[in-house]
C-alpha cells in the first residue's frame, strides 16, 4: 500500500514537473503568423449604393472591378457599416477599428482612439513619410490623429487632403490619383488609405448620370491602381489591397433615395469589400457577414499589430 503511494507520489511530482518545463513565453498571437505582405492600400470609393455595383448582376458600372481585379482577389458580398453611416464615422471605423459619431462637415473632431497608422509607425519606428492618408476630402485630414492622451499628435501618418488640408474644400479625384502616384513613387509607403469623393458628391447634388459616371471613373481608377502594384518592384506580390466604402445611400423609395445617406436602412449599411493580397485566397466569393470594424482587424492581424480599442474580429476567411 505504502509502495503505490509513493508511485503515485512520484508520479504527481513528474506530471508537475514536466509542466513547468513547458514553454512559457505568452502566447502573442498577433506576431505567430509571418504574412508576404508588406505594404497595405486601403481604397475608399465614397458613397455608392450596392444596387448599383457589385449588387447589380450586369456589373455595367464597376466593370473592370467585375472582369479585371475580382478573379485576382475575394469579393464580399455581405459587409456593412454598421455603425454610423457618414463619411467622418465609416472612415474613423475603417481606421481605429471603432465605431464612433463624428462632425461630419469640417472634420472639427477627432477620433477617439488611435488609427492603425498610428499603431504602425509606433512599432516599427518608420518616418511619417512610410504611412498616407491621400484624400478628396479635406476634413479627412482628421483621421491621421485621435484624442487619446497617450497617442495625440503622435506617430501621426502623412497627410495629403483635399486642395490644400483641413478647410481648403474638396478636391477632385483625377488630382488625388496624381497625388497617389507621386506619393508612391517618390515615398514607397508600406501604409496608404485613400478616398475619393464620387460618387458621394453627385449623388448629393442629385445628377443621377453624374453619380453613375462618378461610380465608372472610381472603378477605373482602382484598376489603375491594381495595375500600378502589379508593376512596381517596391509593391508586386506583397501587397495587400482592399477596396471598400464608407457608406451605401438610401434605397429608391426611402427618404430621398439615392440623394442622401446617414440612416440604418440597408442602401446605407450594405457597402463594398474587395480584399486582394499575397496571403489571402483568390477568385472567390466570400457571402459571409463582416463589417469595417473587421477590416481593421484584419488589417491589425496582417501588420502584427495590437489594437485594444478596436470593435472587430479577423476575417479569417479571406486568408489561405
Ligand atoms: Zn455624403
Ligand atoms: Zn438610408
């Protein structure tokens, strides 16, 4: 009896011991995975409805998004703002990973929690010149900041907003692609974010034609962007690039329909993601339910970055 007690005696104190011997570095999920990706391009393309892009089988307005990028890539046909559906709040939750209401006109307000940019140049100590934020629309000029104490007016992204930044009134997107360009080849940034402002602007207006030409001429400028990573040394086969928008418009019968946004209705929340990169599948359809706090998530997983504030979780479909 004695003899089986110190066996088991012996036993527990083995069990214990080969416990303690195990590896006992925390567990740090975001910098297990080593990802080919490199450099991250977010494309914002403001304001179309899905009705009349990828929601529209005929694809007439988004065609070479259609024929051309969505083979290369995974589109997403359920993915949402589901926070609050105006330029200032879907951009903030595409870049902090958390939902917030923001002054929407003069971009007088910042976010309250840092942006991926941030989090970026803090852990790899790069220069501002490594992260652009390249926007139509001046008051988006604040989202290279936030107000968290710790963070304000530090590890700040470069800025290229609008005609002049904050307050200079919005710019058009010819001009902003020629700023993408210059910015990438003089630069190389590893971090891009970029909106245009068609088709919000026409479809404000209420130019029905001009908000369907605004859609057209932002699918072929994203295609001359797709072509510009294919073809330059600093960005061909590890560059993740994701396009998307900040909000929908009302559905047809709603309010003032395609005129105005800002609401709960599924013209608002039901937006565009396209997700192409060296590390994520390709030529599929992801139906899937995600929204732009995701994105960030997925962002933050690629770039081995932590994100405590952020609202969203890693769209692991998309990953091969
Ligand atoms: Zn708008
Ligand atoms: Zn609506």
């Amino acid at each position: 009896m004695k003899m089986k007690y110190t066996l088991y005696s012996f036993l527990f104190i083995l069990i214990a011991l080969c416990n303690s011997c195990q590896v006992k570095k925390p567990v740090d999920t975001t910098e297990a995975k080593v990802y080919k990706t490199e450099n991250i391009m977010v494309l914002v393309v403001d304001g179309p409805r899905y009705s009349e892009t990828w929601g529209d089988s005929t694809h007439r307005y988004i065609p070479h998004m259609a024929n051309d990028l969505a083979k290369s890539g995974i589109i997403c046909s359920n993915f949402y703002n589901d926070g609050f559906t105006y330029t200032s709040s879907g951009h903030a939750a595409l870049c902090t990973g958390y939902k917030q209401q923001l002054e929407n006109t003069k971009g007088s307000q910042l976010p309250d929690y840092p942006s991926y940019f941030q989090y970026y140049l803090k852990k790899t100590n790069k220069p501002a010149s490594d992260a652009w934020i390249i926007t139509s629309k001046d008051k988006l000029a604040m989202l290279a900041n936030c107000n968290d104490a710790e963070w304000k007016d530090k590890y700040n992204p470069s800025i290229n907003c609008g005609n002049n930044g904050q307050g200079s009134g919005y710019r058009n997107d010819l001009k902003t692609f020629q700023e993408i360009k210059n910015v990438l080849s003089a630069d190389h940034p590893h971090m891009l974010l970029v909106n245009f402002k068609e088709p919000d602007g026409a479809g404000h207006a209420n130019d029905w034609n001009k908000y369907l030409k605004g859609i057209v001429e932002t699918d072929s400028l994203v295609w001359e962007i797709w072509k510009y990573i294919q073809t330059d040394i600093y960005y061909k086969d590890k560059t993740t690039l994701f396009v998307t928008n900040d909000h929908g418009r009302h559905l047809d019968g709603w309010k003032d329909g395609f005129v105005s946004h800002g609401d709960d209705c599924e013209g608002c929340r039901h937006i565009n993601l396209f997700a192409y990169g060296p590390d994520f599948k390709s030529g599929i359809i992801l139906d899937k339910t995600y929204a732009q706090v995701d994105l960030t998530a997925t962002i933050a997983e690629l770039a081995g970055l932590k994100m405590p504030y952020g609202q969203g979780k890693v769209i692991k479909e998309l990953f091969k």
